[in-house]
C-alpha cells in the first residue's frame, strides 16, 4: 500500500477517529484512469501520483471528504440523477461542513457559502445543467474527490440493507470520536440527522395519489374467470392516474429556498407519477396563476408570484369552481396559516417545511 495513504489515513485516525474509523472500511485502490479519486461506499479509489502532489494536510482533507460522501449516503441516494451535476451538488455540502472542522481541502474545491445548510438534493435543483463533456465519470469537476454509485445497491431492498448496515457503522464511529472527546457538536449533529429513520414521502405520495385512484369496470377487458361458464362479465382494472392539483403556497413566510424545492417535488410527480394533468396552482392569499403541466412540460420553469399573506381557502374554491374533475390536490407550503376553509370533497395531502398541523388531509414533513 502507497506509504503515504497509509500516513495519511494514520494521522485521520489519530486526531479525527470519526472519519478515520470510517476510513478505514474503505479498502484503498489506485488508479492512474481517473482525475482524483472517488468511493462508491465499498472502495476508496485514489489516482496515485495526483496523491502525491498533494500537501499532507490536503491528503487528509480528501480522505474526510470521501469519508462524508459515505456518510451522507450520496452513493445510494443518486437515482435518475445526472452523476456528475449529483457529485458537485454533493461537493458543495461537504466542503462548507470540513471547512468548519478544520479540513484543509485539496486545491480547487467547490466552496460557496450560498449552499449553507442545504440539503445535496436542494443544491443539485438549483444548479444549472451540466454543459457537454460532463458525461466522464473519469473526470472530478470538483477537484477534492467524487463519488459514485454503490456497486451492489441494484435495487430499493439491497439499497436498504447497504444503509441499514452503514447506519451502524457510522453511529459506531461517532461512539468511538464521542469517547476520546474529539467529535464536534456540529458532527454530532450531523450524525444524529444521518442516522435517523427516513420516510421516503416520495413513497407516501404514490401511496396516498394511487390510494384515491377510483378502480373501474371495463367490458373491454372481460373478466376471464367467467368466461368458461358463458358468462360475459366486465373486470375491474386501475385507470392511469387522471387529473391533480398542486398548489404552492407563495406567501412571504416562504423562502426563496423552499420555492425551488416545491419546484423540485412538483417536477417528481410529473415524472415519477405521469398523471395526466397537473393544474399547477400558485396562492398566498389569493390565487395568482394557475398552469396545466403533463409530464411533456418536463422540466418545470417556474416564475413565482405573490409574496404576500397565506391562505389556503381560495385554492379550494378555485378548484370546485375551475377542476371539478380533479382526484387530489397536494398542497406545498410552510402551513402559517389559520385560513383553511371546509374540507374539499377530494383528498388533500400537504407537503410541509414547517408546521405539522391541519383541521383536515395528511401531512408530510420534508
């Protein structure tokens, strides 16, 4: 093993325990074909001689920066995302956080303090898309490290198991710095939030939009299991999922932030869930546009409107009135409102960012 990774990883070990018991799960191994290095959560791929030229407190600086891909899970949680936006998404985030404890990162590194305390997912929404030549995972446009997918997360149950197992690792770890007096409370609370059981509300929104998708009878798709006796019977069958309302709450209590982020979850309805309408509702305390998406609209280019107070009555008389015929409506907003008006004859679910009450639907909390 390359003398200086070994000194490296040491010293980690020795002043930061944290990362360097996490390191230390990683099996190194070289590799002159990529820029810089990577970990997809199993391996700690390096470019040797990139690695030497590195100053000794930057080699360490890039160990603790795979390290944190690993613990914020970022080679499981990707998906249809585009890699390489998805590892500078990633870059922002974890820099900000070793700048604070005291990581010197290789030169080069992505640091903007304008992606403090956002989520990977929320800084990847915001940037813009990646030009041509970003299609190499080869190439480390962030200059400290990528990462890539995990080579046996090939389904949503192996993904668990990787995590459940990961998640146990990490706490360890975080036992071990927490003994010798060497974790922060900033990296405590890191861990707290990337250990916690997560609901995916990506899921609870299938479930709750399928779960009011009224099943059918068709005499098109004759029920088979009647046809030997002469009978000829219509069978029930699931029609696609038909019309919803997403309405987004545009008061001034809602930040800039949480619009690109309602943008970003509206956009996954589209594509995860193809209904085949959204009547994209924008509403502080009255309704000040309303837009008809499908999934061909794909990606959403939102200008809001509003910025004054909130009320969420006006979005439910202004779909009785204008979308009788839609099935549900998801409701994206902060919930700092008293204003609900009577409970819609259709399901409402509201995403929140911040309180978790409502006189009536379900709530998610994101």
């Amino acid at each position: 093993m390359n003398p200086s990774f070994v000194k490296a990883r040491s010293r980690l070990i020795l002043d930061n325990p944290f990362f360097g018991t996490l390191c230390l799960r990683l099996k190194p191994v070289e590799c002159e074909d990529i820029d810089t290095g990577a970990t997809d959560g199993k391996s700690l791929i390096y470019n040797p001689t990139w690695f030497e030229k590195l100053r000794p407190e930057e080699r360490i600086g890039f160990l603790a920066h795979e390290v944190m891909h690993v613990v914020f899970m970022h080679h499981l949680r990707r998906q249809e995302r585009q890699p390489q936006k998805w590892n500078v998404a990633a870059d922002y985030v974890i820099n900000l956080l070793l700048e604070q404890e005291r990581f010197i990162l290789p030169s080069g590194g992505l640091l903007d303090s304008q992606y403090a305390d956002m989520t990977t997912e929320h800084v990847y929404s915001i940037l813009p898309e990646p030009p041509e030549g970003w299609d190499s995972l080869a190439v480390d446009f962030g200059g400290c490290g990528s990462v890539i997918d995990h080579p046996d997360a090939t389904s949503q149950q192996t993904s668990s198991a990787i995590e459940a197992q990961l998640t146990v690792a990490i706490n360890q770890a975080a036992e071990v710095a927490k003994a010798s007096g060497k974790l922060s409370s900033k990296m405590e609370s890191i861990v707290g939030l990337a250990t916690k059981p997560k609901v995916d509300w990506r899921m609870v929104l299938a479930r709750f939009l399928r779960s009011h998708n009224q099943s059918d009878y068709s005499w098109i798709r004759p029920n088979r299991r009647f046809i030997a006796q002469g009978m000829y019977l219509p069978s029930a069958h699931n029609p696609c999922l038909g019309e919803i309302a997403v309405a987004v709450d545009t008061s001034g209590s809602v930040s800039e932030q949480e619009l690109e982020q309602f943008t970003t979850e509206a956009s996954t309805i589209l594509q995860d869930l193809a209904p085949n309408a959204v009547h994209f509702i924008q509403c502080d305390s009255e309704v000040q546009s309303d837009e008809t998406y499908t999934r061909e609209s794909l990606p959403l280019k939102v200008t809001y409107r509003g910025r004054g107070g909130t009320a969420f009555e006006p979005v439910i008389s202004y779909i009785n009135k204008h979308h009788p015929n839609v099935e549900a409506l998801v409701y994206l907003t902060d919930l700092e409102s008293n204003d609900f008006g009577s409970q819609p004859p259709y399901p409402v679910l509201w995403i929140t960012t911040n309180a978790e009450e409502a006189p009536y639907g379900e709530i998610i909390k994101i």
